[in-house]
C-alpha cells in the first residue's frame, strides 16, 4: 500500500518536472533573443570588442561587468544597431540584424528598451512628453498614450512628475524616468547602460528592483551593463514575486534555490573572460577577476 | 590629417546630410510642427536684430557717401547707391552673418549638447531620424526664412538711408526715394532673394554638420559651435562673390 502511493507520487513528479522541461525548453525559450556570433569591433587602430560571442534567453538578464571603456556600452550601441560590426553577426529574435538599414533597424527597435546611462532625457520636453515620445512617433490616440504614460510612471513610481521638466529633476529621478520612457509599449528586450552610476545605494537599489520586477514578472529579457558589484549582488540573488495580498516582494534565493534567469559576463579587453553565475564569479580564482570583484 | 583631405572629406559628409535631407522629404514622417517652430524661432525670432542691422546699415551708407556724390554734384543719386548696394549685397551678407551669429551657433550648440548626452541616440533607439526630426525642420525654416529678413532689412535699411538723407543732409525725401526707385530693377530683387535661399542652405547644413559631428563632451561643443559661426560666415562670402558673378551673368545685375 505504502509502495503504490509513493508511486503515484514519483509519476505526479515526474510528470511536473517533464512539464517544467517542456516550459523551460519550449522553442520560444530555447532560441536566443540577443545573440552574438564572433563579433569584432575596432575604431581606427584600437580593438573594442575581439570575437564577442553569447546569448541572451527569453526572461534573462546578462549582466556585463568589465572596466570603464571595456567596450560594455559598446555591446548595446551594437544590438541597437547605431553601431555596424567589423566581423561577425548579431541575431535580435532570430533575425540577423548585422546587415541592416536605417529603416530596417526601426522595425528591430521597437522591441527594445533603451535606459541610458545618464538619462538621456529630451530637455526641451516634458516628463510627460518623453515618456509618451515613442508613442507620438507611432501616431497613438492621445488618450492612450496618457493611460499609458501614467502607468508607466507609476511602475516606476514617479507619477507626480509627470508636468516637471527634466532640468528640475534629481539625477535618481531622470534615471527612472528614463526607464519609464524605455518600457512604453512592453518592449521584450530592455537594455541598462550603467543605470545606477553615480546614484546613492537607495537609488541605486531602487533601480534595480525595477529590473528585476521586469525580469521576473514581465518576462523581459534585458542586458545590465555595469561596473557596481553591489548590482550584480542584488540582481543575482534576489526575485521579485507577488504576495497573496497582491504586492510585488522581494525574496532573496536563499540557500536552497539558484537563480538561473541571472548571469554575468565580465569583458576584458574586448574578450569575453568569464561568463556563469554569480557564485561562480565569486569563487574564480583569476587574480584580474578577483580584484574586480573584491576590489583587491 | 592633411588640410585638403580633411576639407574634402567634410564637404562629403555635408554634402550627404544634405542628400539624405532632400530624401527624406519625399516620406514621411515629415513633423511639421517643428518646421512651424523652427521658422518662428529663426525667422521672427531674428527679426529684431536683421532689421537694426539693415536700419544703420542704410543710415551710414548715405553718411559716408553723401559727401562724396556731393562733391560730384550727383547727391540726388545717393537713394540709388543705397539700394543698389543694400539689395544687391550688403542686405543679403549682413543678414546672412546676423543670422549665421545667431542661429548657426545656437543650432551647433543645441545639436552638440545633444549628441554629448546622448540625445541623439536615444532618438535613434526610439526610432526617430534625427535627420527628418532636426535637420530637416532647421534648413527648411533657414532656407524659407533668411529671404523674408533679408527684404525686412532692405526696407529697413532704405528707411535708415531716407532718415539720415532728409535729417542730416537735409535733401527732399521724394528726391531719395525717386532715385532709389529709378535705381533698382526688377532683377536686383530677384537676385536679393537667390542669395538668401543659398546662404540658409550654407548656415544650415554647416550649423547641423558641425552639431551632429560634436566629439569630446562640453569642450566639443564650444568647438562646434565656434567652427559653426566661422565656417558658415567665411562661406557665406565666398560663396556671395561666385553667387554674384553668376547671377550678373544670368539675370545681368550691375551691368551697364
């Protein structure tokens, strides 16, 4: 009797993790949304980025860690497209964009989210104004783009603002609101070029929450450029899911689970020099990587 | 990089804005809001220091020649010298210049900045065409509106001519205008519009090349806009030479 239910029970289990392989394996999931195939940069004689090769899954976040002037943004302005390759291919969705036109990349565009490093905020424009500036571009109802500016506001909680002018707003602020322009339209693919440089840790922090309520409850697919060790803690060990009362918490992973949506890449160089989880950054024992890592 | 070199690959890079500018006209989206905009901000908005220039610029024309024709006893030609001279050439250069100090610097200045934080990018990423969106909108408005000054500054210059003629030099007003009427023919105002619509062209494209072309964070845009005003200027006079050769040889101004 014993030996039957304990059976039943191994099939129920098995039968869930065959499940959970078929959700984790399903082709939409399998097939990269960002991928890098042996790319190579150079500006003039200087080499930024020497055969460049990864991919980013459905609902990742790669977190590329390397010096100032590593080539990290240069990764971005590439997938972006303001950027053409010397050697090699990058694939959005599958597609390969490396040959792609102007007008072409407009298309590949507007799948992507873009937070840049400062903000890069219009001036002459409103809080309101910026964030509906993609919306405008498309020719969206006015009453639209408004639902849709406030709520993207109030993702990043900065509703308040929404009449300011970026010149009357802390540097934390127009970093948020830059990501509320980033993520009009639920773009799948968004992109962080160092959003948290030169913020205190609450804000800092603040952002990357955000992030990872993306990742986590969005399913959104994102590259985090960074040099902040404190990101890549935050990012790697924390998940945001919803408590039965309806509230986004965070949890951190604990002892017994791994976050496997996270993963770092460190650049050296132009070259790739490490690429895994965090815990397997921690435990390198390549004396540059440590002092990356540990500051010594 | 050698000069020459340097100097042609410029003139290609200005030569492809300006090829990619005229394209874009032909789709859209063609935003024109902002070409109403810009055609305020450069148009009325150097109104005020076109129309001083013209006026003193006519006043002293008549200063400094009224002696002169008077010695020849011709002083009942000294409205003709004055238009002649103003439509001719000094109307279109000094609004020209006016308008390159004004707007060249403020549009390498503002396009500079722009590119310095990343303005432009985030454009780019957000799928707009900085060409269609910035370029486009601030050459159509240079090339509509620097003809619409430049006859301001006529009027006002001859206006300032009249003054001075009557006030200084007491000479009868009628006699001034009729010799500014009898002076200027029909082909003189044409040509003092053509060379407005290609010195907007020149101020233009050199303001947005250099704006769009800032490297090197605050310092580049100094850079920019100094270059703006100093190349914009220096070509809109040589460009006014050939330009007058070629419209005296077309339209036959100032041949007689």
């Amino acid at each position: 009797m014993q030996e039957t239910v304990s059976n039943a029970e191994r099939q129920e289990i098995a039968e869930e993790l065959a499940e959970f392989d078929k959700a984790v394996n399903a082709p939409n999931r399998v097939k990269p949304v960002i991928e890098f195939r042996d790319v190579y940069l150079a500006f003039d004689d200087k080499v930024v980025l020497d055969g460049i090769s990864f991919n980013v899954r459905r609902g990742e976040t790669k977190i590329i860690l390397g010096r100032s002037g590593g080539g990290k943004s240069t990764i971005i302005r590439l997938i972006l497209g303001l950027l053409k390759p010397d050697a090699g291919a990058i694939l959005i969705d599958g597609e390969d964009i490396t040959q792609f036109t102007e007008e072409e990349m407009m298309a590949v565009r507007r799948k992507i989210g873009m937070v840049f490093q400062e903000g890069a905020l219009f001036d002459s424009l409103s809080v309101y104004e910026n964030v509906a500036y993609r919306l405008r571009e498309l020719n969206v109802e006015e009453e639209e783009i408004e639902r849709e500016v406030r709520r993207m506001l109030r993702f990043v909680g900065l509703e308040d603002a929404i009449d300011k002018m970026p010149n009357e707003l802390s540097g934390g602020m127009r970093r948020r609101v830059g990501i509320a322009r980033a993520l009009v339209g639920d773009p799948e693919i968004v992109l962080y070029d160092e959003p948290t440089a030169g913020l205190d840790p609450p804000t800092a922090r603040t952002i990357c929450e955000l992030a990872i309520k993306l990742r986590d409850l969005q399913d959104v697919s994102s590259i985090f450029v960074t040099h902040e060790m404190n990101n890549v803690e935050y990012l790697s060990s924390e998940y945001a899911t919803v408590n039965e009362k309806g509230e986004v918490i965070f949890e951190a992973e604990g002892e017994k689970l791994c976050l496997i949506n996270t993963e770092v890449l460190m650049l050296r160089d132009g070259k790739i020099i490490f690429s895994g989880t965090d815990e397997q950054l921690r435990a390198s024992t390549d004396p540059y990587i440590r002092n990356f890592v540990f500051g010594k | 990089m050698n000069p020459l070199i340097k100097f042609i690959f410029e003139l290609q890079e200005i030569s492809l804005l300006l090829w990619r500018s005229l394209r874009s006209l032909f789709s859209p989206p063609r935003y024109p809001a902002e070409w109403i905009r810009q055609m305020d901000l450069i148009g009325v908005g150097s109104l005020p220091i076109v129309l001083l220039t013209g006026f003193f610029t006519g006043g002293v024309l008549v200063l400094q020649t009224f002696p002169t024709l008077e010695y020849y006893g011709l002083q009942s030609e000294s409205g003709r010298s004055v238009a002649t001279s103003l439509i001719r050439e000094l109307g279109p250069v000094l609004s020209a210049l006016m308008v390159s100090g004004r707007i060249g610097s403020a549009i390498a200045a503002e396009l500079g900045s722009m590119v310095v934080a990343q303005q432009i990018d985030a454009m780019r990423a957000f799928g707009t065409n900085p060409v269609r969106k910035l370029v486009v909108p601030r050459l159509i408005a240079l090339i509509s509106m620097l003809p619409l000054l430049t006859v301001s500054a006529d009027i006002f210059g001859l206006i300032g001519g009249a003054i001075v003629a009557s006030g200084i030099y007491n000479q009868e007003g009628s006699v001034f205008v009729n010799s500014a009427r009898n002076g200027i023919e029909f082909e003189d105002i044409i040509g003092g519009i053509i060379k407005p619509l290609f010195f907007g062209l020149v101020i233009g494209s050199v303001a947005c090349h250099k704006g769009l072309g800032t490297k090197g964070g605050t310092v580049g845009v100094g850079k920019s806009t100094t270059d703006s005003v100093v190349v914009s200027s220096i070509w809109v006079i040589i460009f006014d030479f050939f330009l007058s050769k070629a419209l005296q040889y077309l339209l036959g101004i100032g041949r007689i």
